[in-house]
C-alpha cells in the first residue's frame, strides 16, 4: 500500500525527534488513527481523558523536557477543548504543536455535523502559525514549520487536516513552481548584544548601590553567571514564579518568589533597590517593583518582542541571558561596600524561619502549608513538582525550597486551574526516571485531576520511576477565590459559589489501582509524606486542609499570620460576618502601600 498523508505526517514527527503524543480521538482524525495503528503506535499515543489535559500534557511535557510538546484532537468539539491548554502555552511561551482534524473536504462551509471554523478559531492562540492541509503536497511543509516555528518562538502552532485528505495518496512536493519542498530541524541561535550596549549595562550596574536582580524562566541554565554577577555587585535575587527553577533556594542572596505570591526579602529587596536588572522575566506586576523613579534599571530579555515592559528600563539588551551575562562580568567591578549583601542574607535567612514557624501553626485539622513544608523536606533532588492554580500555587511559591536540579511549574500567565495533574503526567514523559510531585486544589481535582488520575493509572507502569504523587488540599472549598473576596471585596465567602462537594480522593485513587492516603491530622502528615516519596506507585494523598489559613500577602510577619489564623480558625459565616470589618482591614493593612 502507498503511502497516505497520514502516514507521512506521523513518519514526519518522527523524523523531528517526536516520540509522543498527547491525544484524544474522533472521526476527524480517523484516518490519522489508522495510520498510528500501521506505525505499531510510533511516536505513541498517550490518550488523555479530555483534550484540554491533552494540550496541559504537551506543555507540561515541553516546559520540562524544553523540546516541542505534540498533541492531537478531533474536529469540532475536540479542537475546542484543546484551546485552555493552547493559550496557557501561549501565555508562558511555550512550543507545542496541535494537529487537528476537520470535517471532510466536500462538507466544509457546509454548516455540517460538527464543523467549526477551526482557521478562525485558532487565529489567536495560535498566531504564530496555524495552517489547513487540503492537498498532499503541503506536506512535509506545514509539520516542518509549525514545528520549527513553534520551537523558535516558543509558541503554539497548529496544523489543520480535513479528514479525507489524512487518507489521500502521499504525493511529495516536485521541483515545480508553486511547490514548497521542505526540511527538517533547527540549530539553536544564541543572541549576543552589541559591546556598546553591554557596556551601557555595566556603566548603570556599577554605578548602583543597591543592585536588586530579577530572574524569570529566560534566565535558565545561568545560575554560574548569576551567582558571578550577584556576587560581583553585592546583589540578591528575586524569582518570578516561572523562574522558581532558575536558581535554588539554598543559595543565601536568593530572596525566593516576588509579587502576590512572593517572599519578605524580595518585596524588601526590590522596595529598597536603587538598580534593578531583570533578566528573562516579564513577571507583570509592576507593584511589586521598585518605586518609578527609585532604580535605574535594565532588562535582557531574548526577543525585542517581550522587552522593555512593566518598568522604565533605562536600557533593554536583547540578548540571550546566558552570552549576554557572560559578556557582561568582565566589565562588572565587584562592590567594596557589601553592606546590602549582608542586610539581604540576613533577611532571606530570616525569612527561612518565618516560612518553616508559618508551616507549624496550628490549623484545623491539617495547616496547608504543613504539607508543602514536609514535601518540601522530603524533595528528591531530581525532583518535578507542579501546581494548580488556588491556594496551592501561594504554597508552591513560598514554602518549597528547591535545591539545584529540581524542575517545577505551574500555569504562570494564564492562571488556569486544571494543569497541576497533566503537567505531572507531561513530566513523566519528559523524564520518566524522576519522580513527580502535583500540589493540587480539590477544587482543581473536580475540574480535571480526578479523572487524570485514570490516566495516571493507564501508564504508570511504563515509567522507570513509577513515583507520581498528587498531593490534594481538601479544603472543600474554592479557597484561593474565598480569600480574594474577603481581601479584595470585603465580602464574606459566598457558599453557593465556593463551597466543594466532599470527595474521598484517595479512596478514588485505590478504586483505580493507586496508593491512596487519608491525612485527617497533623501527626499523620509526615509518615504520610514518607510513604508517598518511598512508595513504589503513584500515590494520592488527601489531605484534609483547614480552609481558614490565609494565603497571606508576602509582607506580613509571622504573628500577624498567627492572629489571623486563630481568629479565623473556629468561626462559622455568622462570626466571620462580624469579624470580617476587622480582618478585612487588617489583611489590606499587609497588602502592598500600605507596607509601612
Ligand atoms: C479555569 C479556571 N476557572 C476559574 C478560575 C478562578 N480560580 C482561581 S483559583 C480558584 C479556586 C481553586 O480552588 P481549589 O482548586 O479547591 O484550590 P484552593 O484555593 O481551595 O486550595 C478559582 C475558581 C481559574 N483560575 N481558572
Ligand atoms: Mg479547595
């Protein structure tokens, strides 16, 4: 038998390194299914139980492997669910590549059975490229491009296949006009600034006093350079929530998270600063950024595209951060005066103990941080952790203390809720030989973690590593938007919207072959995050969280926790009605301006 496009399109993904894909099926994708049975499931098809956990799959999957994640879905209602996931690859510029299918050709602008306009449709999330094939010869074109285009632009692309052109006779592009013949692959580009702009950087840097460094995810793999430059200019550094990887947290001049999530030492850091260097990040809140007219500042940042945003940088150097840092120390001189290493060293060490007694307030029954706190101590050094949108995220950022080869990740930009357990099974493709750890919401268990667990349970057997633990806060309750309304509107919890249904997670995860462990108390804590990290399957621990801890902003000290904590812990709505004057006032009296 000749071969058919569909053919063509999977051997063409293998040809570029793919040897997975996240995917759902349907009929506008039959033909492609067929040919995936004649390629004896090469790259494999790893079936999600929705196609939205298929897209969080493939962004999971390229955010930690750092290569092009695929997925696929059918027309129509399949290509729709794909698009959360899409956009939180946009959002956090990420390569993935969608293959969609379509209805056949002599429907389409028919108003037929499940046809949607699928250019349209994805005009915006996939602006970087999305492209229909309706004749054999676009091939291997259109795969080639969205990939290269997806890994140069760290975007999403996607490739649109009516379903009868899947089973077309392959026909290769000819040396004729209008053909596109094609190739495969990329060599990684580095950008390096020009020496005057360089230069500039350095004249700025080392006229600071006060130097305050930013780093986000465009700052991986330079923790050398980094350290050299901060150890140079007396500096600390801040982590934007996707740069939480970038640098360990055992280092002394690294202040952790900043912004809403962030850490003590980093609002300080940056209040405080009278230079600011960003490097990689476009971390939005420009808030938690020095004062307008406080810093001088520059920004590296890869792409003139993504620079020169959320602060007035006086010079933006588009450059890759690792070449462009390393041009930069020759000319960087080390401060003699190291007094602000030192105030920021003894904040960051403080700040330590302020996350570890936060961790040990008592709670009722289980305090969430107390979790994040003994899987923080618990973390294996090859590590992958991922989180959901929610409290969980303010956990994630705060009390996790990575050490140097530890990977996590969480939706940044987007925010959605829904990615925690997909990126962590994404991760187990990237890595099957590393554990991988999901903080996730019950509420985010609801929307998707529950039934990504049967995928979990479909493959884990194929990992080296079988170790995939979720752990749950089962707060029953939508807790993160609970707090926004009681800080932000002043308003009570409104039940109707927040309240959960109570679900036994771990009962489902020993319904469906996995190690599920109740944590109704304090005591059962530790043990349980023993036997999670030792066990030899997935695990699922559901731990009962008190939903009256605030995720508090980064300011406040460990007392003003405490009293909040324990004004909070034992109220029903009537008290907290009452109450909640008070606290409101005093959880705005911690937010930013009113830091003083
Ligand atoms: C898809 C989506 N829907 C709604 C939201 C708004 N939202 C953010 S956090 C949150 C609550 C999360 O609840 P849960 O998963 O139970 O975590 P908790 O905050 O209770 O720990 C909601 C509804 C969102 N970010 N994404
Ligand atoms: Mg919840």
């Amino acid at each position: 038998m000749s071969k058919t496009v569909a053919d063509v399109v999977l051997s063409r993904l293998r040809e570029w390194g793919i040897h997975e894909v996240f995917a759902y099926p349907g009929d506008g994708i039959n033909g492609l299914l067929a040919a995936w049975g004649r390629a004896d499931n090469d790259p494999q098809f790893v079936q999600a139980r929705h196609e939205e956990m298929a897209a969080f799959e493939a962004v999971g999957f390229a955010k930690f492997s750092g290569q092009v994640g695929v997925c696929a879905a059918t027309s129509g209602p399949g290509a729709i669910h794909l698009l959360n996931g899409l956009y939180d690859a946009k959002l956090d510029h990420v390569p993935v590549v969608a293959l969609v299918g379509q209805t056949e050709r002599s429907a389409m602008g028919g108003s037929y059975q499940q046809e949607v306009d699928l250019l349209s449709l994805f005009k915006d999330v996939c602006s970087d490229y999305v492209q229909m094939c309706t004749v054999p010869q676009q091939l291997p074109n259109l795969i080639d491009r969205a990939m290269r285009i997806a890994e140069s632009e760290h975007a999403p692309t996607c490739v649109i296949f009516p379903s009868d052109v899947f089973d077309l006779p392959y026909e290769a592009p000819e040396h004729a006009f209008k053909q596109v013949p094609s190739s495969l692959g990329l060599t990684e580009a580095s950008v390096t600034p020009a020496p005057a702009a360089i230069r500039g950087a350095a004249d700025i840097l080392n006229a600071g006093e006060r130097v305050a460094i930013l780093v986000g995810q465009g700052a991986r793999g330079c923790v050398a350079e980094l350290t050299t430059v901060a150890e140079l200019l007396g500096a600390g550094a801040a982590k934007a929530l996707l740069g939480k990887d970038v640098l360990p947290d055992d280092l002394p001049w690294v202040t952790g998270s900043i912004g809403l999530l962030g850490t003590m030492p980093s609002y300080r850091l940056m209040m405080d600063c009278d230079t600011l260097l960003t490097v990689g990040s476009n971390f939005p809140y420009t808030q938690f950024l020095p004062p307008l007219d406080q810093a001088r500042a520059v920004q590296i940042d890869r792409s003139g595209k993504w620079i020169g945003m959320r602060y007035p940088y006086e010079l933006n150097l588009v450059g890759d951060a690792q070449p462009t840092l390393a041009a930069l120390i020759p000319l960087l001189q080390r401060k003699s005066d190291r007094t602000w290493r030192q105030q920021i060293e003894s904040d960051v060490a403080e700040w330590w103990n302020t996350v570890e007694r936060r961790a040990l307030v008592d709670a009722d029954p289980v305090n969430p941080m107390r979790i994040v706190h003994e899987l923080s101590a618990r973390l294996p050094g090859n590590a992958i952790v991922t989180s959901d949108s929610g409290s969980a995220a303010n956990w994630y950022a705060r009390q996790l203390r990575f050490t140097d080869g530890v990977r996590g990740s969480l939706s940044g930009t987007l925010a959605t809720m829904g990615p925690g357990v997909p990126y962590a099974i994404g991760a187990k493709w990237a890595h099957p030989d590393r554990p991988a750890i999901a903080l996730v919401g019950d509420g985010a268990m609801q929307m998707n973690g529950l039934a990504e667990l049967i995928t979990v349970s479909r493959y884990w057997q194929q990992w080296d590593d079988p170790r995939l633990i979720v752990a749950v806060l089962h707060n029953n309750d939508l807790n993160q938007v609970t707090w926004e309304m009681r800080a932000m509107e002043g308003s009570p919890k409104f039940a109707e919207s927040q309240t959960i249904p109570d679900v036994d997670y771990a009962e489902f995860a020993r319904d469906i072959g996995l190690i599920g462990i109740n944590v109704e108390e304090t005591a059962q804590v530790g043990p349980a995050c023993d036997a999670a990290v030792q066990a030899a399957r997935p695990v699922v621990l559901d731990v009962r969280c008190d939903p009256d801890v605030p995720p508090i902003p980064p300011h406040a000290t460990f007392d003003e926790v405490k009293a909040l904590a324990s004004s909070l812990a034992h109220g029903d709505e009537d008290k907290w009605g009452v109450v909640r004057e008070g606290v409101k006032q005093k959880i705005q009296q911690l937010l930013p301006g009113h830091a003083d």
